[in-house]
C-alpha cells in the first residue's frame, strides 16, 4: 500500500499526467476508496501537496504562480476524481485551496499589503480574490476580510513614525487606493475599510486633522503645488464626522503659520480656502474671508509674531492649542483666550472648541522668558488673578518692585493683608488704555496702521531681528550672528543684550544651540 501511496503521489507532482497513466491512477484511486482506505490516501496526498507547496518558496507577488498552480493540478485531476467519487472530488479541492491558505496567504500576504499599499497594485489583491471567492472552504472571506483590516490598521499605526511630509501623502494614497477598488476585493470589503480609515481620522487620539494641517502649513509654497495637493486634502477632509472641524483645523493652521512669519499671496490663500468650501458652512466661510481681509488691510505680517497671535486669537476667539509643547505661547494669547471665552460660548453655543492649556500656564508660559517690553505687567497680573505668589513665577527680584509700583499707580492691583490682589475696580477696557504696553489685553481687532506708523524709525525688536536673520541660515555661531545684525541694523545693538536676548530664545525653545555652538531657528 506505501508503494501504491508513492506512486498515486509521484503521477499526481508531475502535473503531466498521459493517457495510460490517467488509466493506471484512475485504478488506483477506485481501488483505494473500494477498500476503504480514502482518509489514508489523504493523508499521504496532504503530505505530498505540502512538499509541493514548500518546494515553491513565494516572495513578494508570486502569489498568481502558487495560486494558479494550485489550481492546475485541480482542473488536470478533475477527469478523474469526478469519475471516481464527486465528494472526493470536493476534498482534494478543500484540501488544495486551504493549504494555498495556511502556507501562503497567511505568511506571505503581510508583505504583499504593505507592498500593495506602497506601490498601489491591485493586481495582486485581485488575483488572491478570485481565489478566495472560488473556494469552498468555510469562513476563508471573513478570515480574509479580517487579515485586511488588520494589515490596514497596522499600516495606519505605522504613519505616525513619519513625517507630515511622508505620513498625510501616504494617508491620502491609501484612501484613493481603497476608493479606487472595484472588483479586486471582497464585496463589502470597500466599506469596512473606508469606515476604519474614518475611525481613524477621527478619533482624538490620531490628531489627524492636526497631522493635515501641519502637512498643508508646509505645502502652501507655490500656486501649482496648492492646487494640486489640496484637492488630495479636500477628499480626505470629506471622511471627518463633523464638517465643522474645518473651524478648528483652519485656524490651527493660520495660527502656526503666522507664528513662523510666513504668508502666501492673498491669491493662493484665497484659492486654499474655495477648495474647502464643500465642506465649510457659509457663516465659517464669511468670517475666514473677513479674517483674511483684515490682515491684508492692517498688514499683520509685517509685524511681530506676538501681533500676528493676538489678531488670531482677539480677533476670531478661535485660538486653540498649539501644535507642538515646544511652541510658546506669549502672555497676551492666554487672557486673549481666557477674555473671549464666554463671549464665544454666547456667541456660538453649539460649537465646542478647545481652549485647554497644554500645562498650567503660569509655570509653563512664563518660565525661562526674556522679560523685556510688556512682558512683566502681563505676568504680575495673571499670576495675581490667579493668587499665585508673583516671586514664584521666574521674574528677577530688581524687576518685580517697578512692575509692581507701575500697576499700583494704574490701580489694577492694590495691596492687602500682606499680598497684592487685583483692584475691586479692575476693569481691563478701560484701565488698560492707560498703559500701552497693556492694551494687547482688549478684545478688538487690531486698528489700520497708517503709512506713516509702517515706515518709522522706531527700533525693532531685538528678539525679532534675530529670528528673522536666523531663517537665512541652517546654522550660525553666536558670534557670527551678532556681527550680521549689528554690521546690517540702522540701530546700535549692544553684545550684552543681545547675549541675554540669544540665552532667553533658547530657553524659549524658539531658537537651539547643537554640540558644535551652531544656533538653529526652530520654527515649531
């Protein structure tokens, strides 16, 4: 019988099966389910169709040559076991096509959809559906189905080790690619994806309306380039449960980018938005179009990154928080904030946004920063506001009395039982117009500059004409910085301040020094 066994499986390897042969196989076969040993020659053929499947290693997309083997050494067998006995018939078939499933598809099917997802071949995907669909074997779709959303969701997962720059280009692939797909997978399959994808995007622990907004931040450079990638953004933006997410997320990237001093012309900006409008309400619509007008009218970016924050932030009530933790978030944008937050909720009851401090703002924003200009009265106020102690808040000691005086003198703070509280009185509209540096407090939209205020010889201020020389190198020492600034400023700049200026940038986080004393501009 083990030679009968041998033999039956040596004709059926060869895939090249003549007449005679066929007759003397055709023997055997009705020979050994007449005497009953059918479960016995299975499990030699089992056997036998392992070695075959191992004898043909498969790597990357030879899925068609194992598949369509598979299915020759079927269609040349079929003569014979459908004479001999249908259901035997039925066996080897299940047998055939559930090994082609354990060995290949299950092992070799993770590299082929990350290859897939990649290089946006279906051909594969197509050929192992055709294969799944023709089988009998119980519960193959679903468990294919399931390998699917798995390798999808791993892929997904996998985005957030990249950058914008490669994960939302690869994002917005991936979801052409499943739209694309017609007949190459699973019927219903298309939608479970799409759904998994929408999941994704949506839940609050992916940030992928941030991820988007930082990507399109980046690609805002030419006319060319934003006409053609925010068509990509635009179909991924149609997944978002809540079209009125495109308010936050809109925001969010005017926000981070005027931090980083940087505008397109008022054309492409124009353009960006019209793009959206499918998925913008028509009241968003008409206050992102105000908000554009009026910074092109008080020409906001021409002015300090403090300016271009409070426009956002008084202007719209819309400030959120920022993109990255190294990001600081000057004084005036929290009681900006903190001012327009009932009036917002008034204003638009239904619409909730995030006005969450990444840490408390006290010992978070004021820590380590270069306390020049306004800078002082805004941190003795919130921390008093707040009843914190104002020694604790990281201000110098030689500082702290004449801020202090200045205030008591305005009558916004007064002095009791051994600690200073806002006055009873306090009311910032009008008491703060009394002290310019201050008036950054009010809710108002920043009023025209006349010709007059844009072109004076008033003095820049340092920490500006440092960041801005800055963006025009990858990587300069202090030194070399001091002299470009003072050789090109109208203004003496003396090496003291600028030092100090230099230590409270880095502190900041807005600029880094690397091991070689090279300072960077960080622009996040």
């Amino acid at each position: 019988m083990e030679k009968i066994f041998q033999e039956t499986n040596n004709y059926i390897d060869t895939l090249r099966i003549s007449q005679e042969k066929e007759t003397k196989l055709q023997w055997i076969i009705d020979f050994i389910i007449k005497i009953g040993l059918e479960k016995e020659f299975l499990q030699s053929f089992e056997e036998n169709s392992k070695n075959f499947l191992f004898r043909n290693p498969i790597t990357d997309y030879q899925s068609t040559t194992i598949i369509s083997q598979v299915d020759e050494i079927i269609s040349n067998n079929k003569s014979i076991f459908q004479s001999i006995n249908s259901s035997f018939l039925e066996k080897i078939d299940n047998l055939y096509r559930s090994l082609a499933y354990n060995t290949f598809i299950v092992s070799e099917l993770s590299t082929i959809f990350d290859n897939a997802f990649d290089l946006q071949d279906k051909n594969a995907f197509k050929t192992i559906t055709n294969f799944i669909n023709s089988s009998n074997i119980e519960g193959l779709v679903d468990k294919y189905k399931n390998l699917w959303i798995s390798r999808l969701s791993t892929y997904l997962n996998s985005l957030f080790s990249m950058t914008n720059n490669s994960c939302i280009p690869k994002l917005i692939s991936v979801y052409n690619f499943i739209k694309s797909f017609n007949d190459e997978i699973p019927s219903g399959l298309q939608g479970d994806l799409l759904l998994l994808l929408q999941r994704f995007l949506n839940d609050s622990n992916t940030f992928g309306i941030y991820m988007i907004a930082r990507y399109i931040h980046n690609i805002i450079v030419t006319e060319e380039v934003t006409d053609q990638k925010m068509k990509d953004v635009v179909s991924i933006l149609s997944l978002f449960d809540d079209t009125d997410q495109f308010s936050q997320f809109y925001h969010h990237f005017l926000c981070n980018r005027l931090l980083r001093y940087f505008t397109p012309p008022p054309a492409i900006e124009k353009n960006s938005v019209i793009s959206f409008s499918p998925f913008i309400e028509e009241s968003i619509m008409k206050q992102i179009n105000r908000m554009m007008d009026e910074m092109e009218n008080v020409e906001i970016f021409e002015h300090s990154s403090e300016m271009n924050i409070k426009f956002i932030a008084v202007t719209s009530g819309l400030w959120i928080v920022p993109l990255s933790k190294q990001l600081f978030v000057p004084p005036e944008v929290e009681i900006a904030r903190e001012s327009y937050r009932k009036h917002y909720k008034e204003k638009f009851p239904k619409r909730a946004l995030n006005f969450t401090p990444l840490v408390d703002h006290v010992t978070f924003k004021y820590k380590g920063v270069s306390w020049s200009g306004f800078y002082p009265y805004l941190a003795v106020l919130m921390a008093i506001s707040e009843d914190k102690n104002i020694f604790e808040i990281g201000l110098t000691q030689k500082c702290i009395p004449e801020v202090v005086n200045a205030l008591l003198k305005l009558g916004l703070i007064q002095r009791m039982a051994g600690k200073y509280i806002l006055a009873s009185n306090f009311k910032p509209q009008r008491k703060l117009n009394k002290l310019p540096q201050l008036s950054i407090f009010l809710p108002q939209v920043p009023r025209k500059l006349d010709h007059k205020e844009l072109f004076s010889k008033k003095k820049p201020k340092l920490e500006f004409l440092i960041t801005r020389t800055m963006k025009n190198y990858e990587g300069v020492s202090a030194d070399e910085l001091y002299q470009q600034i003072a050789n090109t400023s109208q203004f003496s700049i003396h090496r003291k301040e600028f030092d100090c200026c230099i230590a409270s940038l880095i502190a900041t986080e807005q600029i880094t020094m690397d091991c070689n004393q090279k300072l960077h501009y960080n622009p996040f």
